[in-house]
C-alpha cells in the first residue's frame, strides 16, 4: 500500500484538528455544566464507570 505525502499530510491534519476540537469541546461543556450550577468533577465520577463499559464491551 501506497500512501502520498498529501495523504499523510491530510491525516496529520484531521489527527490535530480532531484533537483541538475535542478539547475545545470539553472546554464547552465545563462551561456549561458551571453555568448550569453543575459539578463537572462529579458528572465525570459518575459517567465514568459506562463510559468504562461501553469501551470495553
């Protein structure tokens, strides 16, 4: 298999902006959940455990 410098290019760039955007999207949601009057820290507790699940399922 074959894979041309614009190929690797454009994986490196869907790799880093995927990661930006990610954390940008974290950065929304603590946000949101301050605004709402939520513990972030304690959502991620609770959430954790299915999120463990369903990765490993």
């Amino acid at each position: 298999m074959s894979v041309s410098c614009a190929t690797a290019a454009d994986i490196a760039i869907q790799t880093v902006s995927g990661a930006v955007g990610g954390a940008l999207g974290n950065m929304a949601d603590r946000r949101m959940e301050k605004a709402l009057g939520n513990d972030a820290e304690k959502e991620d507790a609770r959430l954790e455990p299915q999120l463990i699940k369903d990765v490993s399922d």
